[in-house]
C-alpha cells in the first residue's frame, strides 16, 4: 500500500505537470566495506524521490517523497540493526518500513514537505525545510539544526528540520531569520529556537547567530570574503550551557584555485582547520545539533580538477594529527549525460586504535545519479 502514492505520481505526471513543477531523482549506491568485526560486505542502495512543486501568487510549496530499498549484508549487521532501530531525528514521525528482512530493508519517507508565504520582504516558511547555515566547506560549527557528517558519501542528503521559519529581507544582501522548532524526547529532537542576521560589507559576508539548542545558550559569528586572489572562511560559536558546560568551536578555512599552463582548467585548492571544544572520548560522530569529534583539533585539505568537460577528479584528506590519524577520499564524477551522473568514490583510513577515524572502515562505492 504504501508504493502506491509513488504509482499514482507517476500516473498522473503527464497531467499535472503543466499546473505543478514534477521531477524526481533515482539514485543507486553499490558499495563495498567491512564492519567492525573486520567482515566483508557488499550492498546496494536504490533510492527513487519524487519531488512536486508550485507558485502560486504570494504562496508555494514542495512536496518531496523516497522510497528507499537498501539490501546486502550491511543490513545483516548489528550495528546497522541498532542504528535503523531508532526514530528518525525529526519531530514529526513522516517515515516508515514498508519491509523488513534478513538482508532487505524497504522504507519510504517525507524528505521535504513545506508551505510558503511570501509578500514584500517576508518570507514565512511552515514544515520540513533545508536550513544550512555556514560558509564553511567541510565543517560548519553555526549549523545548529543539522551538520553534515565530512565523512558522508552523499553530502547533499541534509536530513531536515520540521519548523517554522521566518525571514525578513531588508535589501538584496541583508536579512534577519527567526527560526523555531519544537522538541521530542522520543525521536531524541531538542527544542530549538535561534536568529541570525547577515549582510554583507563590500566583499565581505558577515552573520551573526544566537538561540537555544535545548539547555544551550548558544552565540556564533560567521565571516567569508576574499582574501587575495582566494576566499577566506571563519566560523565561532560559543555555548555558555548545557549538560557539558561551556564550549568554543572554530573553523577556519582558505580555497584557492590556481591556473597554470600545465593546469588550465584550474586546480581547487582548500584547507580547514576545526576546533572543538566539546569533543567527547566516547564517540565520533555528528549530532542532530551540534557537530562532535573525539579529538580537539582536526585539519582538513581539498583538491578539485576537471579532467575534462564531462569529467571531474576530487579529494578529501581529514587528519587527527595529535592522534596520527587520517581519512583519504578520492572521486571521480562522470556526467554521462545532461541527466545522469556516475561517480567512483573510495574512503580510505590510516588509524591507530584509538584515532579520529578509527571507527571508519574501508569503503568503495559506485554512485549512479538519474534526474528527471
């Protein structure tokens, strides 16, 4: 039963698509790993969205539904078992298993699903929405509602927040933004209530942030401008609370891209550095608020190159230096056509027992990416 809001989309494309804005997107993850116990596993990953869209007048609106059918013997894994046991991180229970099995988990959800107002310089928007604060490229200490994982596959795949949010535009750079969203002890959501203003100042960009994250009281600033022939990045937030006490983190960043003649096309050079205060000796992951580390300090190093029109080479480089460990993450993108992309994505590891990235395992992946 539950496929059948994706038949009826389907059906129906060729007639609403002339008053509703109807795309969508299959995604296919084959990939390759072990789990901790150093046991080999290959799975793969269908995903098909379905995106629905309109304007009308001073409204509009997106409505966005996955299925999602992941088989292979990363689902016979306990730690996966424990990790697809719990609730999904939003307020709103919008996602559910269609079947579950030894080696098949199939389930579909709302990944986005919003109503907005929009008249002179207000913009109001009600229901589960992208909010990406920042400027950093790999680390962004002032997204407070969802951070992205560095070590991610797919960076673009921002889980969401159910909230209202409300943004007034006082010129073409400047703004104030409020948003709000309400707590769930049983899907492990804190209640958030944050602001921030931003504008910008000749070439440089300037934000400031400041809410409550649960318990924390929390105030960050974000700059981003250019810095000779590159761009500079620099992100602070301070909590003076919360059940770990008080706490700074910090990114700091730099990309260049050099042209020369034996690199015509321009090679993208980044670097970051990431400080947190609130790194935990327990695990190494990303928080549904805040982004955490086990270690304090971390670097981060970026490198870009189209190859050819079609075909782009990058690499991620993440390192624990303190720790002597490293995180490697090579990828090739292939745009095959104007709709579909293949990519070859490989993370690597060089860890102790008890580095940054000891946790990670080896991972190849074959990415293949449909838009329609």
């Amino acid at each position: 039963m539950a496929a059948i809001p994706v038949l009826i989309l389907l059906l129906l494309y060729p007639v609403v698509a002339d008053a509703v804005e109807v795309s969508g997107r299959y995604t296919n993850l084959f990939f390759h790993t072990e789990n901790l116990a150093n046991q080999k596993q290959t799975s793969d990953l269908n995903r098909l969205r379905l995106r629905a869209q309109e304007r009308l007048d001073h409204f509009s609106w997106e409505f966005v539904y996955d299925h999602s059918l992941l088989y292979g013997g990363v689902v016979r894994d306990a730690q996966y078992q424990a990790a697809s046991s719990l609730p999904y991180p939003t307020y709103l229970d919008l996602t559910a298993y269609i079947y579950r099995g030894r080696s098949l988990d199939w389930r579909h959800l709302l990944y986005r699903g919003w109503v907005q107002y929009e008249q002179d310089q207000l913009l109001l928007t009600l229901g589960r929405q992208r909010v990406a604060w920042g400027s950093g490229r790999i680390w962004n200490p002032t997204d407070r509602f969802n951070p992205i994982n560095p070590t991610a596959v797919e960076k673009d795949q921002k889980i969401g927040v159910d909230a209202l949010n409300t943004a007034w535009r006082y010129d073409d750079f400047g703004s104030f933004q409020m948003i709000a969203t309400p707590g769930s002890s049983e899907h492990n959501v804190t209640r958030k209530v944050a602001g921030r203003w931003q504008d910008t100042f000749g070439e440089l960009d300037v934000a400031v942030m400041g809410g409550l994250f649960g318990s924390e009281q929390v105030l960050g600033v974000d700059f981003a401008g250019n810095i000779g022939d590159g761009g500079g990045r620099l992100e602070v937030v301070r909590s003076t609370s919360g059940p770990d006490g008080a706490y700074t983190q910090l990114m700091v960043g730099y990309d260049y891209t050099l042209f020369h003649a034996w690199l015509p096309k321009g090679l993208y050079l980044g670097v970051e550095y990431f400080y947190n205060g609130a790194s935990s000796q327990q695990t190494s992951l990303v928080l549904q608020d805040r982004l955490q580390s086990l270690s304090r300090s971390l670097w981060g190093g970026m490198l870009g190159y189209d190859l050819t029109a079609l075909l782009r080479f990058d690499f991620l480089l993440l390192a624990d230096v303190t720790r002597h460990s490293f995180f490697y993450a090579p990828s090739v993108i292939w745009s095959v056509t104007d709709s579909v992309d293949l990519a070859a994505i490989v993370q690597l590891t060089r860890d102790g027992q008890s580095g940054e990235f000891a946790s990670q395992r080896p991972l190849y992946v074959m990415q293949l990416d449909w838009y329609f």
